[in-house]
C-alpha cells in the first residue's frame, strides 16, 4: 500500500518506519535538518523492541509530490480536542478516522527515532461509532507491524480519556521539569496533578462524553506504571527551549472551561506559569 506520513517526528518516524519495513511504499513528510538526513541516510530507529533502518527513506517537504495514497498518518503535535473535526473541515469528515496512540518516541538526532516504551498501541475507529471496511483495513495494516492495535465504536470517548492522562502528566512533567519517578509519588505535587486531570474530566462530561467512572485511577495507573525517567514530549520541548504544546495541551482545557461554563483553576495556573517561556520560544524558536 501506498502510505503518506504527515510529521514525521517521533510518532510519526516510528510507525511510518515500522509499515516500511512491512513491505509498504512509505513516503514521508519532514523538514529541516531531519528531512536532510532522511534523504542521505534514510531512517534510523532505536527500539526497545529491536533496531531497524529504513534505507533508503523516501522524504520530502512537498505533499503535492507524494501523490495519491490509500492511507495518510497524521502524526503532528497537535493534539486539540477538535483535531478530528478541523481535518475534516479541510478533506471532508468522510475521509478522517480518529485515533489514539500509546507510545515513547522522539527524534533523537535528525534522521533518528528513539522508540522507548514497551507499549506501542493505537485504538482507531469512525467519528460516528461504526465499525467500517475502511476501519478493518487500516487495524489489519497497522497490526501486521508488530505493535498492538484496536478498533472502538467510540473514538471521541477514547479521545478524551486519553486526554485525561497526558494534560495532567504534560502540565505537571513541564512544570516540574523532572522525570516522572521524582514527582509522581510526591503527595502535593500528585494531588495538583488529579486536580488537573478532574478539570479535563469535568469538560468531558459536559460536552455529553461519558467517560469511565475510574478513569482518573485509570490515567494514575498509567503514569505511576511508566518508566521512572519518562517525559512527555511536551515537557521536552519545553525544557529546550523550543515551541510546545502548550495551547493544545493545556491552553485548550481553559478555554474550553470558559465555553462550557467549567471552572478550570488548576488549567488556568498551570498555563499561566509556562505561557511566558513559550511566548519566547515562539519568537526565539530553536
């Protein structure tokens, strides 16, 4: 199958090498000095599953080159709530899957992906709840890699739950700018997290999206079962200096508080305390 990769950062370096090494016909879209070394060296990946490299990567920082392809992997940092519908407005809901992805990786030196997790799973599934052709496809695709896939009949619920875990895990991970095994049992610094994540469940229910009754625990487990030198990669953007994703991390939870008439205190210092250094990353960025 043709496979286009949009961001072709750590996630998206990561699962676009794996479909490559699966026989597919990958090209990916990249910039910059990673561009250069994908075009000249290929793609190398670092894998607590086993290394691989891709040689040579097909590259390119021009979509209109890339033609078409029966499966394009949308793997920006950009995570907002609305990304779904926003994509859709541009290619027609019709075209869009929503999925969710669990998974260490980053872009470790141009050209190099750093996969570091033991987990590498994604749930997928139709904005409307049904389980599609297209949907099958796509888990049966990605399944033959080797990494753990799922289909759901409810992605936005998946969406949000996940949500849960990673604005608290991001907020706090930035905040603090330590690993998360030197701040995840620390009961004051926990409790500002849980505090954080009720916020995000609270806008969740409101916006009618019934989550789990548990899944506060649910993204505690989580944090307290990761590695203890774990970052988000929102905190590693933000502690070099770089633009992160602060307004669709946390800036989203405000402002969405703000529109559904939740109050958001935790989001609302959280956000404050970093905007500054990412006003200036913006302007300086690296």
């Amino acid at each position: 199958m043709k496979i286009a990769i949009v961001g072709t950062g750590g996630l998206g370096g990561y699962y676009g090498g794996l479909l490559a090494r699966a026989g597919h016909e990958v090209t990916f879209l990249a910039r910059g000095s990673h561009l250069d070394a994908l075009r000249q060296k290929g793609l190398q990946v670092k894998s607590v599953h086993g290394d691989f490299s891709v040689v040579p990567a097909a590259a390119t920082d021009r979509p209109e080159e890339i033609g078409p392809v029966g499966l394009v992997l949308v793997c920006v940092k950009t995570p907002a709530l609305d990304a779904a519908d926003r994509l859709g407005a541009a290619v027609g809901l019709e075209h869009v899957l929503g999925a969710v992805t669990w998974i260490a990786a980053n872009i470790e030196a141009p050209g190099v992906i750093r996969q570091s997790s033991t987990f590498r799973r994604i749930v997928l599934g139709e904005l409307d709840g049904r389980i599609t052709p297209r949907v099958q496809r796509t888990v049966a695709t990605l399944q033959a890699t080797g990494i753990t896939v799922e289909p759901t009949d409810n992605i936005r619920k998946v969406l949000w739950t996940k949500f849960v875990f990673i604005a608290g895990f991001s907020g706090l991970g930035a905040l603090t700018r330590l690993e998360a095994g030197d701040y995840r049992a620390v009961p004051e610094t926990r409790a500002l997290m849980t505090s954080l994540m009720r916020e995000v469940e609270a806008l969740a229910r409101a916006a009618g999206v019934g989550l789990d009754r548990d899944v506060l625990d649910q993204a505690l487990a989580i944090i307290d079962g990761a590695a203890p030198g774990m970052k988000p990669s929102m905190q590693r953007d933000v502690e070099a200096g770089r633009p992160s994703e602060l307004e669709s991390m946390i800036g989203v939870v405000t402002r969405k508080g703000r529109e559904l008439g939740v109050p958001t205190p935790t989001a609302d210092m959280v956000y404050a305390a970093l905007l500054p250094g990412e006003i200036k990353a913006q302007r300086n960025p690296r």
